[in-house]
C-alpha cells in the first residue's frame, strides 16, 4: 500500500500493515515441509521474535500496483516500533508500546489504535505466545521460514505472515527479512528489510512524535 492509498484507506489493516507483522508472497507456498521441522521451526520462529531486544533496519515498503517507499524501522520491545518515511514523505507511523498511531503532517491528522488483544500485540510483546495466532507456512527453501499470524475472531485485523531466514547471527537463529500484510479490503503491502542491526541503543524518546493537530497538546 503507497502512502497514497494509506491515506484514502486509513483501515486499522493498514496500520497493521505498517508495524511489525506480515503476510506471505506466493514464492514461499510450494513444497510441504516434515511435520517434525514444522513443529520446531514455529518454536523457532517464537524464539527468534522474543530474542530481539532492539533492532534497526532499513525497509522498503512496496503496494499491491508496485508503487514503493522506503525509510528506516526502529523496535524496541516489548511494544515499541517506529517506521520514519524518506525525506519528502509527511508520513509516520509509531507505536509507543500501547497504541500505533498513523500520523499524517500533510493534513495535520493523527491516528490511534490499540495493539493490544490483536496479532500485532502478539508479535510485538514478548510475554505473548505468537503460537496462539500464527501457523507454519511451507516454504520452498529449507532456509525459509514463514509464519502466517491472524486472529480468528477479529478478522478485521487481516492477515499477517512473518518471513525469516535462517541465520546463525540473528536472535534464535531466524533473521526477519519481509513481511507482506493482507488487510480484510484486500489490499497488499509488501515490506523488505536490509542492514538489520540488533541489540542497539534506542531511546524510548524515539517512539514519540509531534502531534500536528493544534488542539492537543498531549505528546505522542
């Protein structure tokens, strides 16, 4: 979804889009995987996402007619994410561990939802089992791994699969590539990440932001 379309539909999937959470591309569902691997691999999957403490990395978000924007992703768990656009986009999206907000400078709007009880609270809170919404996807490449994450019961909140690859470095041993997210008006948003760094220093002033709207004066 391009920043465009995010501002015609400001749908609670769109922001879900934006955070840390995804759904997957039609190249990762090919050949099924053993059983045993399966099992391991969501345990895995788990691990790797509690294991990350901070995290920065470059993203490139791209939107069903392949329009692409690109800019830089901040995590800090548990809850925190920060996704800061490239220069001349008036965009923002921030959770600070308790809402995700979608803020728009060009219009002077903000926009709020709560991660919690939703599969974005799952993946961003460590104390949260992602098991209880995601299942494996097969892969078509042993080093793949992908985890399909949606909330039955509030199908609003789409579809989300996480991809990772495995890697030695990378906390649990599975590093966090793309996420492509399914929202329920069908719409799709692919994010690539590159030059993830782990375990920097981050600031919780890091997920505040400006609020452009003049009659408020709480901070973000």
């Amino acid at each position: 979804m391009s920043i465009l379309s995010l501002k015609k539909n400001p749908s609670i999937g769109a922001a879900l889009a934006l955070s840390l959470a995804a759904a997957l591309p039609a190249s990762a569902i090919l050949t099924p995987a053993p059983a045993e691997a399966a099992a391991g691999d969501l345990d895995k999957a788990v691990a790797a996402l509690r294991g990350i403490s901070t995290m920065k990395a470059d993203f490139v978000q791209t939107d069903r007619a392949g329009q692409t924007v690109r800019g830089v992703m901040t995590l800090k768990r548990p809850g925190k994410i920060r996704f800061e656009y490239e220069k001349g986009v008036p965009m923002l999206v921030v959770s600070n561990g308790k809402s995700m907000y979608m803020v728009d400078y060009e219009v002077n709007q903000v926009q709020r939802w709560p991660i919690s009880n939703s599969p974005l609270g799952a993946l961003l809170d460590p104390s949260r089992d992602v098991k209880q919404y995601g299942k494996l996807i097969p892969t078509s490449h042993p080093d793949v791994v992908s985890v399909e994450v949606r909330d039955t019961k509030r199908p609003e909140f789409g579809v989300i699969t996480l991809i990772f690859a495995r890697d030695g470095s990378a906390p649990g041993g599975l590093r966090l590539t793309h996420w492509v997210a399914l929202d329920s008006q069908n719409h799709r948003t692919t994010v690539r990440l590159a030059n993830q760094r782990y375990g920097v220093s981050v600031a919780d002033s890091a997920f505040t932001f400006r609020d452009p709207r003049r009659s408020s004066r709480r901070p973000g």
